[in-house]
C-alpha cells in the first residue's frame, strides 16, 4: 500500500490540496506516478496547498510534493526518513501544482530501502511533463566510494549545537564545517519565490468554473473576492497576499527579482567539490531551491549534488 | 486654425496557424461548438504542465523573418496575472522579458508612395476564451475553445500618419503572413485583430499628445472609419476645449459610428509579470533559423513578379492570383501539370471565379482538385473537347470530383471535327427551319445564333464551334 497526500491526481476521486476552495473537484485524469504505480494507494490530507503542517500524522510510504518544508521538518524529528529526488526527475503530471519551479513529489518512508525502491518505480521522463530531466530510468543504487561529508551551519547558527551532537552521535567522522555567505539568506529567498509562484498558481481558484462559489453575489467582483475569502484558509490567503506584494510594480525588482538572482548565487555557491554530501539542518531550503536531491533524517538534512540520489543512499548506510 | 497631425501605433494579434494550441493538445481548428476543444489545461484546472508548441515558434520565427526582425538567441515565457472569466487559470502566458524578436519593418505602399513602418517587437502568447452573454437568463457563458489558442502580437512604434497607411499595413501583414502560412488573417473569424493607439499634436510638433486606445475594430472599413473618428474627436477636443482628452481605452460602435468610453479601467492593472518557470526558454539557434527560412514559400510580392515578368501575365490578371493564398496554390499546384501560364489563368480567373461566385464563395474557399482541373484545361486547349463541354465538365470536377479523361471517354464528349458530320447537321438544320433562314437572307444578322446553337443541339453540344459558323456562313451564302 502507497499513501498519496492529496495534491496528487486521480481519475474519479476528490482532490483537495487541503483547503475548502477546491469544493467537490474531482480530478478528470491520473497522476503519472500513480500510473506507474503497481500496488493499491490511499489518499491522506495535507495542509492546505503544503503550506502548513499536515492535520495528522502521516502514513508510510507517502507520495509528497513539499515545498514548503513541513514533511522534511517532520520526518527529521519523528523517525522517519525523507527522500526528495532531483528536480526534474519524476513526473509532474497529475500532481497540483505550488510553486513550479520547486514541486517535486519526494517520498517519506522508514527507511531508505522503502523510500528508493519506490522512487525507482515513478521516476523517469513523461513527455507529458515538458521541464524534465532526459532519463528514462532510474535505478539508485548505492555508490561504491567513501562518503566525504561536509556541514554548514551558516544561517542557522541556533542549532549549531544540536547538529553537530546529532552528527557525532550518527558516527560520521571528519565531516568538515563549511561557511556559506548565501545561506543567511536562503530563508527569505524561499519565501520570496515560493510565494510569488504560489499566490499565482492558486489564482485558478475563482469560484468561476469549479470548487467552491460563494452562494451570494451582485458581481463578477463580489463572485471573486468573497469565493476567494471563503474558500481559502489563513495560509492560502497569505501566499496570495505575499505573492502579490513581491511581484507588484515597484516591488518585483527590489523582492522576487532579486531572490531570483540570490536564488542562483546559492546554486553555483555548492560546488560539491571537497565534498559529496553537506549537511545542513533541515529547516534550510537549500535544496529546495537549487533543485538538489535530499534525504532528511535523524534531525539532519543530507544534500548531495543533482542525480547523486545514489550517493545519499550510501552516506546514510554509513550512519549508526 | 491650427495644423494638427494624426499619430497612430497598431497592435496586431493574428492566431497562428497550428493544428493544436499553444500549450496543450487541443485541437486548434475553428468553428467548433462550445467547449468542444478544452482539456483540463486550457480549462484551467490544475495538474496538467504546459508544454509548448514547437510549431507554432516556428511561425513565430516565421513571422520575424518576413518582417525583418531582431531575434532573441533565447526566448522564454512570462505569466501576465489578472482576473476576468475567460482567463481560466488567473494569468496568460506571454512574453514580457525575453519577446521572439524586435525592430523589424514592414513596407507598405499608399498613394502617397512607399515607405517602411517600423515595429517595436513581435511576441508569441495565449489567446483567452469569449463570454457569450445570455441577455434571456443575465448570466453570462464561457466558451474556453479559444483559450490558448497561439497568437503573434505585432506591435509597431508610432509610425502611422493616415487611416490609408493602417489599412496598407494591415493587407501588407495578412498577404505576408498568409502566404506563408502564418496565420490566415482573417478579420471576420478574429484571426487578425487590430487595436489602434491614436494621439494627436499640432504638425511639427515633436512631443506626443494624449493617446486613447481603440478597440473592437472588425473590418477595413471599421478601423478606416474608427481613426476618423477619433482622430476628429481628439482634434475638436484641442480645438474647442468641448471635452478633455483622458488616456483610456475605448471602443468602436460600428452601428453608431462613435468610439465610447470602456467602463473597466484597464490601464490602472498591475499585471505582476514574471517568468514562467513551467516552460523551459528555448534557443532560437542559427542552424534553426536557417531551417525554417528554407520553409518559408514564395512571398506574394515576388510571386507578382514572376507571374508578370516570367511568365508574361497581365498585371491584372496576376494582381487577383496573388491577392490570396488559396489561389496562387491553385495557379501554381495546376502549372504543375500544364504550364501554360495564360490559359491556367484564364481559366481560374474566368470560369473557376464564376462558378464559384454563383456559390458565393470567396477566393480562399475555393476547393479544386490541380491535377483535374489541369487536364481539363488541357482537353479544352487541345481542342479535345469544346469550350462549352469544357465549362460542364469543371461544375463536375467541382462538385464530383470526376477525372476529366476519363469523363470525357466514357461518355464519348470528344469534340466533333469531322467537315461531313457537320454539314449534314447543317443541312438539316436549314432545312428544317426555312423561316429562319428566310430572315437570316432578309437581314436578320441576330437568328445566325439560333442556328448555331440548332446544329450544336444536333452534334450533342459536341461540334467545334468554329466549324460550324464557317459551315453555316457558307451554306447561308
């Protein structure tokens, strides 16, 4: 049995990305992923668009699309182990999108044979999807080398502390500590972008053509803003209100121009060189934004260089 | 009184001619009923990634071409935000950054002579849907057939001085853009829409005036009559102070004849544009170009010029032929098969045009099959057949589809030449109306027709005309 979070498309079924506005929308087609799929699946809740935590603890393994960090966050502390693939590498048909250039659908598991296993059988081009990466296939084998490890606490220096116990206490030996200028600002980056692009992903939920519709209106515009005020949740409306506030004239260049410059200094600033998998705490949206894969676990996030699914999977073999 | 010059910048929309939309698969065909070409994507539900049509950049490189344009080595997609019903996912995708070219021009030619109107730049986006609004029920409908539909915008900068100019510029961009298969420009079915920027100053002037936007111009005649329009009414408002000139968009009542106020206030939208992260920017690479310029047919200038140079037609006759796609493909296609220019032309221009008129059909309806109506151009020069068995034999190529060849040997319609044939016809046809011929010889010069066409009726239509007029003048001698 595969669990689904409701942002993932299935032919029939209700879909609810967690928030009132989608009414009784039932999606007219299904998810590549489940497609590929071979085993039965349910659908849990999520919060509303990702945006904030999920209602209830989550099943295992769970197909995720978690841009905003609340399963990452959540796998570190609970015992579970996280997997979000390189961006680009499985399908986005099907699934709701947030924020376009962050949605990857990842997998929160036991562990991360569950997690791989699975993540091997959905990953893989679809033409349906025209932003991904060219492989047809992956496998994520475990590599054969050492693990160079390599932390940076920049940004986040309150749990400077904990991780390094918590790096102790996995075995991982000379894990080299690292400064990044980029880091600090990471946080707000994410939020710019995420935002941005989420507050107008969501704007197809108008009451006009499906979901929820106010009951009383005299006006397009009243149609419009009481839908809209009814139908979303206090997190909805905060993505569109801080989307719209970064993208607007005199704002976009000062805000999300700029995150989307800093955006990019971040990527290039990994250079995975002296290192094949950095450690940071999970909370940092780092990879989220350069694209990276990722395993959060253990109050730790690894984060290896793109399509190095492979060396992750063998750094944490090595943890005790 | 003062001098006042008219100042007028065109933005242009033509629906490019692909088989699908721009990002989704729908088909793209006109004249389906509502909502018969939607998918979820164009509906704007959410879960299907847009995905862009390669062939219509392709028409969009096309178009850069014909107008000499700059092009972007790589081109990306922006999303323009703003709510309105037939906007179904909130944005259009457009270009706002990175458009496909800039600082191209197109030559027009007026009374006045030629010269070149100069554009800001072409880019490629999504059609939106139509609201049809039910006057019975107060509701309004959405028909999203039209949403993501590809479009070209050519905007150009202020060039234009005259109503003259505007409509040169528009048949100059519908005969460029249709000859290449662009888009087939079509004002009537909306696949060329045309918005006009007009301002006015006093003549010599360098500083522009305040600039009102017309909209929903459906003709020629419309937008001829538009910028007179408006163009008075910004002078009088100069002139008399009767009315102070605001920036503002307005429409066109063709029925009434003035250009009113739109209640919307669309210039005050903050559309929040940025990049489109779905779609990834695509390089428009020399070797690509290349490529598609090799593509590119015969444009309708030089078209002209060969048909009247080359190929030694008369300006008129080849005026007509390269006045509209679908003929000079039927001109052309039927040269394939029988190159003699003048009789192809005169066939399409005489009788193709006729029959087709008398079904009210326009230039580009026109369906024939070349090969057939070839080889009935050719049985009818080889005298094979007579001109008027001809003139049946294409109404049956148009509605039948039939193979002219073979028509005419299964149904033995070949031309009868033989002297002896004919003047038995002719005898007997003297014969059997003595009066007429007492009227003929009395100085009637009129009934000779009747007795032509008593003798073809007699030879089954099938006589060589000719034949039979000297036959018969010499028996009436």
């Amino acid at each position: 049995m595969v669990y689904l979070d409701d942002s993932i498309m299935v032919k029939g079924e209700k879909c609810t990305v967690g928030s009132k506005i989608l009414g009784n929308f039932a999606s007219p087609f299904t998810a590549t992923v489940v497609e590929r799929l071979d085993v039965d699946f349910e659908t849990v809740p999520l919060g509303e668009f990702g945006m904030a935590a999920p209602p209830s603890m989550p099943k295992t393994p769970l197909l995720c699309n978690d841009v905003f960090g609340f399963i990452r966050e959540m796998a570190a502390k609970d015992g579970f182990v996280y997997i979000r693939p390189t961006y680009g590498s499985v399908s986005r048909y099907g699934l709701v999108p947030i924020a376009c250039s962050m949605d990857q659908i990842g997998v929160l598991c036991k562990n991360t044979d569950e997690g791989f296993e699975l993540l091997g059988k959905i990953a893989g081009r679809d033409e349906k999807d025209g932003a991904m990466l060219p492989q047809n296939k992956y496998s994520y084998d475990t590599v054969e080398q050492t693990i160079r490890f390599a932390v940076c606490l920049s940004g986040y220096k309150s749990e400077s502390e904990t991780l390094r116990q918590r790096i102790a206490n996995a075995g991982i030996k000379d894990c080299k500590e690292m400064e990044n200028k980029y880091f600090a600002a990471a946080d707000a980056v994410h939020s710019i972008l995420a935002y941005g692009e989420a507050s107008n992903n969501i704007s197809r939920y108008d009451g006009v053509k499906f979901g929820y519709r106010t009951k009383e209106y005299r006006n397009l515009a009243q149609l419009y803003t009481k839908s809209r005020t009814e139908g979303f949740g206090q997190s909805a409306k905060l993505a569109a209100l801080m989307g719209a506030y970064v993208l607007s004239q005199g704002n976009y260049e000062k805000y999300y121009e700029k995150a989307m410059k800093v955006r990019r200094l971040i990527s290039e600033s990994l250079n995975f060189g002296d290192y094949d998998v950095l450690i940071v705490s999970p909370k940092n949206h780092v990879a989220v934004l350069a694209g990276l894969p990722s395993i959060s676990f253990g109050g730790m996030q690894f984060v290896a260089k793109p399509q190095n699914e492979g060396v992750l999977r063998a750094a944490l073999e090595t943890l005790k | 009184m003062k001098n006042y010059e008219v100042v007028m910048g065109l933005e242009v929309h033509v629906e490019l001619s692909t088989q699908s939309k721009l990002f989704c698969s729908c088909s793209a065909k006109f004249g389906a009923g509502a909502n018969q070409n939607v998918c979820p994507a164009c509906c704007g539900m959410p879960g299907m990634p847009a995905v862009t049509n390669k062939h219509a950049v392709e028409l969009g490189i096309m178009a850069a071409l014909l107008t000499n344009s700059e092009i972007t080595p790589v081109m990306t997609f922006d999303k323009k935000n703003y709510f309105y019903p037939d906007l179904p996912t909130g944005y259009q995708i457009t270009q706002w950054f990175a458009p496909i070219c800039k600082n191209g021009w197109v030559e027009i030619e007026t009374s006045s002579g030629k010269r070149k109107i100069t554009l800001k730049q072409i880019h490629i986006e999504e059609d939106a849907g139509k609201l049809v609004h039910d006057t019975r029920t107060g509701t309004s409908l959405v028909d999203f057939n039209r949403t993501s539909i590809p479009l070209n915008e050519i905007v150009s900068n202020p060039d234009f001085r005259t109503a003259e100019e505007v409509v040169a510029y528009l048949e100059k961009l519908r005969s460029l853009l249709s000859f290449a298969g662009v888009s087939d420009c079509k004002m009537q079915e909306g696949s060329m829409r045309c918005d006009v920027n007009i301002s006015v100053r006093e003549m010599g002037s360098n500083v522009l005036g305040t600039r009102t936007e017309i909209k929903n111009m459906n003709s020629l005649k419309a937008i001829a009559a538009a910028i007179e329009y408006e163009s008075q009414r910004h002078i009088d408002a100069l002139e008399t102070g009767c009315e102070t000139l605001v920036q503002e968009t307005r429409r066109w009542d063709d029925a009434k004849g003035v250009t009113f106020a739109m209640r919307d206030k669309e210039d005050a939208t903050d559309y929040r544009y940025f990049p489109n992260p779905e779609l990834v920017p695509i390089a428009i690479t020399n070797e690509w170009m290349a490529e598609v310029k090799a593509k590119l047919p015969e444009a309708a200038d030089v078209k002209f010029v060969r048909l009247t140079g080359d190929l030694k037609l008369p300006e008129y006759d080849a005026g007509i032929i390269c006045s509209s796609k679908n003929l000079a493909d039927i001109f052309d296609g039927t040269m394939k098969y029988f190159d003699n220019a003048r009789e192809v032309s005169n066939w399409m221009l005489t009788e193709l045009l006729s029959v087709s008129q008398g079904e009210n059909k326009g230039y580009d309806d026109i369906v024939v099959d070349c090969e057939k109506f070839a080889k009935l151009i050719r049985l009818a020069y080889e005298k094979t057949i007579n001109r008027g068995t001809a003139k049946k034999l294409l109404t049956k190529v148009l509605e039948e589809d039939i193979d002219p060849e073979k028509y005419v040997e299964e149904n033995n319609l070949g031309m009868v030449s033989d002297t002896s044939l004919i003047e038995t016809a002719v005898n007997e046809v003297l014969a059997q109306n003595e009066k007429t011929v007492a009227e003929y010889k009395a100085g009637s010069e009129k009934v000779f027709g009747f007795l032509v066409g008593q003798t073809m009726k007699k030879l089954a239509g099938k006589a060589d005309p000719q034949m039979v007029n000297t036959v018969l003048k010499e028996r009436l001698k």
